[in-house]
C-alpha cells in the first residue's frame, strides 16, 4: 500500500481549508498492519478520520491521515434481541434506513446524526432523549500500540454523556460497531419534542425525528457546520444556586441532583445569534451552531474557529461564570 496526497477541504463537516501529505483508505486488518508499517517507517503518527463532521481539520495534517471503508453489516438473531456489527465505514443515517427496512428497533430517535458508524462510539452520539451507548454490545478496534485487533465490551468503552474512552485513546481506531437492538418497537418518547406525538412504528418516529432535526439545524450542504459546537454544561444544585445570574436561563434536573443548562440558550441571551468572527458565524436557527461564513468562495481555516471559540468562551465565562466545553475534536 502507498499514501496518496489529499485535499480534505471538501471531507470536513466545516469545510476548513485542509490537506494531508499521507492518506489512506483502509479495509482490514490487515492494511491497517500495512499503515502502521509504514507509519513507523517515516516516523509519524496515525489520524483516523470519518466524515469529519464532529472535527476541526488543520490546514496541513503531518500525521498520516486514514480513513475505513468498510461496509459490512452481519446480523444475527440473539433472542428476544437481535446483534448486528456494522462496518466503521457505513454512514449513520444510512444505518437508521438498514434498521427500518429489517424491523430492527431502538435507534429511531437517531436519525439524521450525520457521520459514520465508527465515530459514532467516539463522543456517544446523543439526541432527543437516546444516546448509541444504549445499544451498542461491543465495538471492535484495532490497537496501534500492539498491532492487535481487541473487542472492548460496553463497560470497556466508559460511555458518559458525549463522551467514551476512545477520546483518550488516540491508539484505538474502531473498525466495526456490535450493536444489540430490539425486535420490538418500543419508543422513548420522553423528550419534549417527542411527547406529544405517538407512533405505530420506527418508520414514523424516524420520519417525524428527521423533520424536526430539518427545522432547527441549518442544512450542511448550504451552511457548512459541524453541529452543537458546545455541550450543555451540568452544574451542582449548589453552584446553581450560588450564581443568581443563572436563574434566568432554563434549568433542567439531571438524575444524579445535578443541574443541566442549555449551552445554546446563554449564546442567544447575550445576543449572540447571527454574530460573524472572521470566517465563523453563529447560525441565525440555532445560536449553538457555528458556520463557515467564508463558503463557498472563500477560505476558513481552523485558526477561524479557534479565534470564534476563545471569543465565545471568554462571553459566557464572562456573564454567567461558566466554562463550556467543546464537542467538536481539534485534529
Ligand atoms: C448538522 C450536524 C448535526 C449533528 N447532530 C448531532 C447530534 O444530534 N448528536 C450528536 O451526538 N452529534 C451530532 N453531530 C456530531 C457528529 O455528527 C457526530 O459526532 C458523528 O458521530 C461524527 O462522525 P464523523 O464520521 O463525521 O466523525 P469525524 O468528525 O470524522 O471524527 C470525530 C472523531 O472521531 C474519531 N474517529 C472517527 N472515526 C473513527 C474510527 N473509525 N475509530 C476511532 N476514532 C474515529 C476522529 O479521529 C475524531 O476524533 C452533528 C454534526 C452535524 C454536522
């Protein structure tokens, strides 16, 4: 196997300005022994990428750049459950159709989650009340550290909200996701948004998830955005009420006593909706979404979003005595 040099621009969720000197697409294990050969070889690390659509892409990446292809899918009848393990390749939303046309069921309140199945586990993809922590049996990885394959067990993975093990583990490139989903549908309709509607199949809640999904996040494809770009931050009771300036804003209670507040509803509080920083905007729909103002004629880089972050940052600490935390993964 040998590297190609490739432009990136168009495969970051941003479309930041980004190329790498050595890229790969992998299928196996065995290619991946190959990478990793040729990696020690020229002394560099190893970047997995996906779709790039939870990443902030450098202008010139000096590790080699890889990305799976795999696009398996093996299912397999488990009970009153059914396995499936599906390739790192195979994109999400793509996954959520597979799951309806089977009658395999649970993963319906994910629909329309851009990126692929294996960066899914990497920051526990989460909405309307559902996180992939609640199906996933196993997730099969490679490890660049020993050159061994190794399935981590759901435990093994540490799944918290946005987050797992494979964020510390940059030795840990996921080639294939074991699901365990349902053989019934059985609906959590719990979240606003979903309460007051009722369903007789997944086809449905799919469906009706995706349209509000349309209505609140401006479309990729015109407003270059890599979703949420900070997570809700969760307090204690105890700081909250400690800090008068945030009884303003909407408070949620978590199962533990913790307080959970709404990252995006303090940037619309201090005005910030539709604000441009350089390159970045803060979408006019949703002010927790920052868009490449640049696209598609000029050039964003990932200096841009750092400049638009430490502003925003340094806003909400300022007014509300807060530190958010970013989603997004810098490359
Ligand atoms: C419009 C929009 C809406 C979004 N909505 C949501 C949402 O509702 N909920 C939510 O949770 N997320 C959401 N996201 C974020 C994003 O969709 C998810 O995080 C998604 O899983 C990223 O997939 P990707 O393939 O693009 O990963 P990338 O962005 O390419 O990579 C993300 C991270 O995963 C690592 N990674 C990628 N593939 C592998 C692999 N095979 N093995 C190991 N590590 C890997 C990368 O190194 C990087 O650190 C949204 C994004 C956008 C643009």
């Amino acid at each position: 196997m040998s590297p190609e040099a490739k432009i990136l621009t168009n495969d970051n969720g941003l479309h930041l300005k980004s190329e790498a000197k050595y890229f790969f697409d992998f299928d196996s294990i065995d290619d991946l022994k190959k990478i990793t050969d040729f990696a020690k070889k020229e002394n560099k690390s190893i970047q997995i990428i996906g779709s790039g659509t939870n990443a902030i892409f450098p202008e010139y990446f000096s590790d080699v750049v890889i990305r799976s292809t795999n696009n398996d899918f093996t299912l397999d009848d488990a009970g009153d459950r059914v396995s499936l393990s599906v390739g790192a390749a195979v994109v999400w939303d793509d996954l959520i159709d597979f799951c309806v046309n089977k009658g395999l069921f649970g993963l319906g309140n994910l629909a329309g989650i851009p990126g692929t199945v294996g960066a899914a586990p990497v920051q526990n993809i989460g909405a309307y009340g559902e996180e992939i922590s609640n199906f996933i049996d196993h997730v099969e990885c490679f490890d660049l550290d020993t050159n061994n394959q190794v399935r981590l067990s759901k435990s093994e993975c540490k799944f918290g909200y946005r987050k797992s093990i494979f964020q510390e583990s940059d030795n840990l490139i996921i080639v294939s996701v074991g699901l365990s989903l349902l053989k019934k549908f059985e609906p959590k309709l719990h979240y606003q948004d979903l309460k007051d509607h009722s369903f007789t199949d997944e086809g449905e809640l799919v469906e009706t998830v995706r349209n509000i999904r349309n209505r609140k996040i401006p479309d990729p494809k015109d407003f270059p955005n890599l979703g949420s770009f900070f997570k809700n931050p969760t307090i204690t009771k105890e700081e909250y009420e400690k800090n008068s300036k945030l009884h303003e804003l909407k408070s949620y209670d978590s199962d533990n006593g913790d307080i959970k507040l709404s990252a995006g509803e303090m940037l619309d509080k201090l005005g910030l909706k539709g604000l441009q920083l350089k390159n970045i905007g803060l979408s006019n729909k949703h002010a927790l979404i920052l868009i490449n103002c640049a696209y598609p004629n000029g050039v964003c880089t990932a200096d841009d979003v750092k400049h638009a972050e430490n502003y925003l940052l340094n806003k909400v600490s300022d007014s509300y005595g807060i530190t958010l935390e970013r989603e997004p993964i810098y490359l």
